[in-house]
C-alpha cells in the first residue's frame, strides 16, 4: 500500500472480508509493538451482560492503516502488552460511542485508552448530528450503507459465524477515515480541544468512585424526606445490594430491584413473614437473602446514629420550571449561534448540578462540567441568569 493512502476506509473494508486474527499472546504482544509506533488506531469491543454484573468480553476490534483485526479475549491470557498499547499517550484511540467499551476495558483489563477520540462527541461537536449511531455515521462521512443484523449476537459463541466477523470488523473500518475528516472539520472550527477534552471527562465518567455502593441510595430522590433511620435502611440495604450483586457477578436486578428496595423501606419489614408479603419480591430472594435484608432494617436505628446519612437532593420545586425553561433558552440560542447540538452545550444535568450549587447566601458556583471551554461560552451567561433571578425574589 502506498504512503499516499494510509487509512483508506476502502481497503479497510476489504480486510473486513477476512479480518486478521489474533488468538494468543505472543502474537498480541507483537503487534501491539507495531501499533504503538502508529498515531492512531481504531477501537472497538464486544461483550454480553444479559445476566452478570461486569460486562464478559466476547471480542476486541482493532483497525490500523491497513487491517482490521479481531482479538480473542477467550483465548488470550496476558494483555499487559494490549493495556500498555491503550495507556500510550502517542497513539491517539478512535472508539465510536464508547462509554461501555471504556467500561469494559476498564474492569476486564484495568486499563482506559488515552488519549482517545470518539467519533460520536466529534460529530455532535462538528454539527453533524447528536448522538449519531455508526450506521448514520458512516452514511453521513462515507455514503455508505453497513447493516446492523448482528447487533444481538452471542459473542462468547465459538467459533463465530463469517457473518459475526465481518459485522465485526467492519465496525472499525471505517472510524480511521472518519476521524481524519472530523478533525480536520473540528480544526477549522477551532472545537478539536473542545472535543479532546470531553472526551477526557468521558473517561473519568467510567470510573467507579463508589464501589460499595454507599452513595446509590441519593439517587431515590422521590424519598428525599423520610426519616433519618429510614435513609440509613435505604443506604445500608442498597450497599448491601452492590456489594452483593458485584460478588456474585449479577445484575441489580436479579436480585433487588429499585423499586423493591423502596417498598421494603416503606413497608419496613421486621420478620421473614413480612418480608414475604413485600409486592413482587421473589420467594428465592427472601429464602436466601431474608435475613441479610433484615439486618439492614434492624440495624438502621444504631447506623444512624454511627454514621448519620448524607440529605437526599430534594426535587426542584415546580416554581423552578419557568426558570429551567429559561435557563434552556440560552443554551438554546448559543448551539444555533455556533452550530452545535444543543444536548451536547446544556445538558439537563449540567443545569440541576448548577441550581443545587446554591449556598446559603443565595450564590452559585458553576459545577466542573460547565467550567472549561463551556465557561465562556454559556457558562457565565446562565450564572447572571440565576442571579438575575435571586434579586426578582
């Protein structure tokens, strides 16, 4: 292949007829040498989590100049060679909508590519499209049409089907391409470090900062004013519920769902017998794990005191609506200013962590995600807007 043709979606796409695969470690390490003296290479995974916790990785997608690869996590034992490929700040790493695959990377192999550049925040910041799926992508870029008929495929079966491997691959051939021309649109726009950064803040959204589970229970905001006793139940029983479901490798709701562990709060069952007659909560849980339950509740009384709960957020009052409605206008009206998708500008929650910045003393504090290239942009604007609305009061 020719030094004028590097990245050609057309001969990636032609390898994606008979990806390359990489099946043990030696090869792995080998190429993973070759890839880090590149300056890029296109990611992506599959994986299933139809009944665990953690994500099991099925296969790993990669795309260099030339080939699409396929790597076999089933088979492969030692990835010290693929995480250090992913930790090597030289080699820029293509994914397209990659908040799972940061996931899975993460817990499978503890390691979070970076730098990294996904394709979908480009196009949202390019004015392409919000939250482009890699079908509409590749059509928009390429003006090609590719099929999504895998997309629930089991892909711990072995051997995979022709059919798997090329849907496969194919989700890497053509992200190379299509990354050149969003940087290059993103550059004449001045929005590549925009870009550059939110995908950093991506990555940091991946990783776990509550293990166990004691901050999940802030989430219940439609509790937000039960007692004290009661939020420690409600915290105690939903970190007993991550620890346990992390353990056994389960999702949350093969165990406990949200709406369980609120009726055993409201109810506050004491013995197995009134536990049983919670709504819609299976035999199997209260034979097995009754007496874990239990506990939680019986011991709320001297957790709250021990450890007293942090307040649950309490929801806006309705009177904020109008406010809310106004604060969206002015994200509104910068995204059509410069052509951006305004649910990537103004997110709904860039605008709550801003009204619950509130002190005491009436002031607010931009919240880290409107700070940065956003600060200037409608940052400080929507800051004026809410203190514009504290001297109305």
């Amino acid at each position: 292949m020719s030094e004028a043709t590097p990245w050609d979606w057309r001969v990636l796409e032609a390898s994606a007829d008979a990806p390359c695969w990489i099946r043990d470690s030696a090869t792995l390490a080998q190429y993973c040498a070759q890839w880090r003296a590149l300056p890029m290479v296109a990611l992506d995974t599959e994986f299933m989590r139809t009944d665990t916790f953690y994500p099991k990785p099925g296969l790993i997608q990669l795309a260099d100049e030339t080939t699409c690869y396929l790597i076999d996590p089933l088979c492969i034992e030692d990835f010290s060679a693929f995480s250090e490929l992913m930790a090597d700040s030289r080699v820029l790493k293509v994914i397209h909508a990659g908040s799972e695959d940061l996931e899975l990377l993460l817990n499978s192999f503890g390691v979070l590519p970076e730098p990294m550049f996904d394709t979908q925040v480009a196009a949202a910041f390019a004015g392409w499209g919000f939250s482009m799926g890699l079908q509409r992508l590749v059509d928009h870029a390429l003006g090609v049409q590719i099929g999504k008929a895998e997309t629930t495929s089991d892909w711990l079966q072995r051997p995979l089907t022709p059919q798997q491997e090329h849907y496969a691959a194919l989700d890497v051939a053509y992200l190379p391409s299509i990354a050149l021309q969003l940087k290059a649109d993103l550059e004449s726009k001045g929005r590549l470090e925009w870009v550059l950064e939110e995908c950093a803040e991506q990555r940091l959204s991946v990783i776990d900062t509550d293990p166990e589970g004691w901050s999940y229970y802030q989430r219940f905001s439609q509790v937000w004013n039960i007692p004290d006793v009661k939020r420690a139940g409600l915290r105690d029983l939903t970190a007993w519920r991550e620890r346990t479901c992390r353990a056994r490798d389960i999702p949350r709701n093969r165990l406990l769902r949200n709406q369980h562990l609120l009726s055993i709060v409201n109810r506050w069952p004491l013995t197995l017998e009134s536990l049983a007659r919670v709504p819609e909560l299976r035999r199997r849980v209260v034979k097995d794990d009754g007496e874990a339950i239990l506990a939680c509740l019986l011991g709320a009384d001297e957790s709250a005191q021990r450890n007293p709960p942090e307040p649950i957020v309490r929801p806006l009052h309705y009177a904020w609506n109008k406010r809310i409605k106004a604060l969206k206008a002015i994200g509104r009206e910068v995204a059509e200013r410069e052509g951006i998708a305004q649910e990537v500008l103004l997110r709904k929650r860039d605008i709550d962590a801003l009204i619950q910045s509130r002190t005491e003393a009436g002031s607010y504090e931009l919240p880290r995600s409107l700070s940065g290239w956003r600060k200037t942009l409608v940052g400080d604007r929507l800051l004026e807007k809410l203190n514009a609305f504290e001297n109305e009061n």
